[in-house]
C-alpha cells in the first residue's frame, strides 16, 4: 500500500517537532543539553506524589481509576477556579476545562476557532508548539515584533485593522525569547482587544516562576476590568498548566474562558480522548491543594534563579563579542543572538560533537528569520554543567564567527 498517497492533504503542513527530534540528539549521558524546556528532575515532589497515589487508590481508587466525565474532576476544577480569581475576575469551575497538558488546549482551541487560510497575529519569535498544532490548517500567521519588554503595540494595531482570526501571546517569560509583556503594554492591548473585538489565547505556563519583581496580572483579569465585568466573558482564552511548576509526565493542563467556548471545547475534546486521565487528575489535586504547591513553586523559583543567574554570568564570560541573549526575568529560557552571517541550525551539528545543544530559533520565527538565533534552557542543568556547556557554546560561537560553519 502506498500509504503516501492516501494521506489527507492537509497533512502537507505536518512536520516533527525540531525541540522533540533534538531531544533524541542529545540522550547521550556526556552531551550537556540546554535544548528542551525541561524542568529540575531533581526537584520533582516524588514522595509527595507517591503520597497522593495511596490516598487517591485507597480513599477513591474506584472512581481514580474509571471514566470520568470530559470537562474534568470537579475538585480539580473548583480549585483551579478559586486560585486563578481574584479581584477583576471571578472563576466559576464550569468556566474551567482539564485538558492533556496545555499542548491539548492549544489542539483544542484550534479545532473549534481556525478555519483554512484564518489570518493569526503572533508575537515573533513565538511558542514553536502552538506553531505545530495549528500548522495543518494553513494559516496566514503575521508576526508582530518584540523587544526586551515583549510585543510592540504601536505595530500591532495596525494589524488589527486586518480583522484577524485571533492574537496569540505567551505574555509572561515568553517562550523563545524569555520576555515578558509589561503591565502598561496589557493594559494598551486589552483596549486594542475592545476595540477591535479580537479574541486572544493567553498561554501562560511560566508566570508563577518569577525570579525578578512580582508577576504581572494576566490579560485575562485586565481584559475583565477594562470591559466592566467580573467574568471569563470577555476576549481572552486562558491557557495553563502543571506541567512546569509540578510535573509534565502528569500532563494536566488546562483551558479557562467564556462558556460558549468552553462547551466547543469539550465537544471537540470528547472526539479526541473523552477525558484527561482520571488517576492524574486525582493525583495533581492531591497534591497541589493544601499549600504545598504554592510551597514547591517557590522552591523552584529560588534554583531556578540561580541556573538562570549562572547561565548569564558564565554568558558574559565566555560568548565573544557580537553575541546578545535576553536577560529574562523568569521562566525556563533565553534566547541567543549571534551575528548575521552564523547559521545556528548548521551550527547544532558541530555543538553535539562538542557535547552540548541547543534549539536553533529559526523554527520559532515565522517571518522566515531567526537563523541567527538560539534557544537555551537553564532549569534542566546544575550549575556546574552550565557552567561548562556555555564555556563550550563559547569556543564554538567564537570558531563560527571567524570562519562560518557550512
């Protein structure tokens, strides 16, 4: 059979995700990996979890380990509800959708919003995930720039006027770029949104790992106040998860927003899996909703300050001149700017030789630019091994400036 043939045509936009086939680059033991965005193993709460199966098996085991209804555990969602009100916004659990890790929020949300051909406003560089799910319906994504204080809203607005689909932005610690959208920019863009009457996808897995200052309030709070109401029925979808700050092997994520959306939600979600693991879903409330995740964040909040702080300090040491990188005030990366003329996807190959990687930022950047670019990751590595991998990104930056890799 030449099954080639028989594939949908839409699959034409389908390829692997680059950070997922890097990842097989890099299994090698010796190879210092600052490729994916992978959380401390070190600090998973193993014993607290290994606490939450006994108590979810011995206490409901009969109902952890049963179907479950498609919009999520009810005690999971209460909880998600009451942590994410506050004083522009009042949650209410049926506004709240448990999804397989925020990467099925994503799946979801395209399912039911994106038509072929909808026109998409991203910040750029952007979340190569998001990129990823959406691909397969042929969007005409348009990038808006960004500086050290996220994406440039005098060059939005006239994007605006487009009449576009909807505006997606990872507005805190982004991801590539590491940063974060300043409070007066949402609060310009929230009266954009208004104006316009755009929806936007607010995905926010890093704003509770914050280093420098305070988090910022989310664009869905600000969007709430700026509109006069106290509820999810504005223009933002929210997107969240557990992922980093408790465990991505639970895969729990979720989806909050206006009830009209999150009824689509659930009726495409049936098709794709009837519901989030059960057990999981259990064992993530079992944990989190006694204090001890608030706890654990800010443990990780203090390691993970210091990888960062290491990563800079070993950056400014040893990358040549000519090379910049972001100085994020939280979250899981930075991103790399060498001089125009190093290719860093050519690079990658000659840095695993050297046993240390990276993600290119190429991918990331949907204006076909970015070649010059890389990701890095500071939470996955000790201190140590930062150490030494960014000394080896160093030789090697310093041997492609001189002479480019081909």
């Amino acid at each position: 059979m030449q099954w080639d043939q028989r594939f949908a045509v839409r699959t034409a936009h389908m390829k692997r995700s680059t950070i997922r086939e890097i990842l097989k680059l890099t299994a090698q033991p010796d190879v210092i990996s600052f490729a994916g965005g992978l959380p401390a193993p070190e600090f998973f709460p193993i014993q607290r979890v290994q606490q939450a199966v006994d108590v979810a098996l011995s206490e409901r085991g009969q109902a952890a380990l049963q179907y479950s209804t498609t919009e999520g555990m009810p005690e999971l969602r209460e909880w998600i509800a009451a942590r994410l009100s506050n004083e522009q916004i009042t949650i209410h659990p049926d506004n709240v959708l448990i999804t397989t890790g925020s990467q099925q929020g994503l799946d979801l949300i395209g399912r039911v919003l994106l038509d072929e051909g909808d026109r998409i406003i991203v910040e750029n560089p952007t979340y190569l995930g998001m990129i990823t799910a959406w691909r397969p319906y042929g969007l005409d994504y348009v990038p808006v720039p960004t500086d050290a204080d996220g994406l440039l809203i005098d060059a939005l607005e006239p994007l605006l006027e487009r009449n576009p689909k909807l505006l997606y932005v990872v507005p805190s610690f982004q991801n590539p770029g590491g940063f974060t959208l300043s409070v007066e920019r949402r609060e310009r863009l929230v009266k954009l949104l208004a104006q316009y009457g755009v929806p936007l996808v607010e995905d926010n897995p890093y704003g509770e790992l914050c280093y420098t200052g305070k988090p910022r309030p989310s664009i869905f709070g600000l969007d709430a106040r700026n509109l006069g109401i106290t509820t999810p029925d504005g223009h933002v979808i929210y997107v969240g998860t557990f992922s980093k700050v408790l465990s991505p092997g639970l895969r729990i994520g979720y989806v909050v927003a206006s009830l009209p959306v999150i009824d689509k939600l659930v009726q495409a979600k049936q098709s794709a899996d009837l519901h989030t693991s059960t057990l999981d879903q259990f064992i993530t409330y079992e944990v989190a909703r006694d204090g001890f995740l608030e706890q654990h964040v800010a443990h990780l909040c203090e390691v993970y300050r210091e990888r960062r702080d290491v990563m800079l300090a070993a950056m400014a040491h040893y990358f040549p001149p000519g090379v910049t990188w972001s100085k994020p005030d939280g979250g899981l990366f930075l991103l790399v700017t060498a001089p125009p003329h190093v290719d860093t996807t050519l690079l990658l190959a000659e840095a695993v030789e050297r046993k240390v990687a990276f993600v290119p930022g190429a991918d990331f950047h949907v204006d076909g630019g970015g070649q010059n670019t890389f990701r890095l990751n500071f939470s996955n590595a000790n201190p140590e091994l930062i150490e030494a991998g960014i000394q080896r990104l160093g030789d090697l930056l310093k041997d492609a400036i001189v002479q480019p890799v081909h």
